[in-house]
C-alpha cells in the first residue's frame, strides 16, 4: 500500500514539475515582450503613412492606424 502512496506522490511530482517547467518557459517570453516594451516599435497608418508608436496606434483587420477616423476612413481614397 506505501508503494501505491509513494508512486501517488512520485506521478504528482513529475506533473507539477512539468507545470513549472511550463510556466516558467510562458514568462520568460512574457519577460521578453515587456522588456522590448522600452523600444517602443514604430507602425505606420494604413490610411495616411504617418509613423507613431504602437501603444498610441489604433489596430483594425491587422492593420495600424493613427486614430479611430483614419480606420473608418476610406482605404481606396486615391485623391487625397
Ligand atoms: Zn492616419
């Protein structure tokens, strides 16, 4: 029966170990992503061309946008 425990406890191990090991791999990347955070990387407007700082970018269908009229401005305005 104390086989049964330890083998209970020895399974339990291996898998919170596992988790760990898991975890700890998911926040290295998260890590990696706040520190580039620093360098803020630059994203065109889709509409107009203007380079502003992703945080102050607007995302819309996978494009970047300077601000929230430029996503609902229309893209084949070829005047401008
Ligand atoms: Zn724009």
């Amino acid at each position: 029966m104390a086989k049964l425990i330890i083998l209970a406890i020895a399974i339990w191990l291996v898998i919170t170990i596992l988790k760990r090991y898991r975890k700890s791999l998911d926040q290295s990347d998260a890590s990696a992503e706040n520190t580039g955070r620093d360098s803020e990387s630059m994203v065109q407007c889709a509409h107009c061309g203007i380079h502003l700082p992703q945080s102050e970018s607007v995302l819309s269908d996978g494009q970047y946008f300077c601000s929230q009229a430029h996503v609902h401005a229309p893209k084949d305005e070829s005047g401008n």
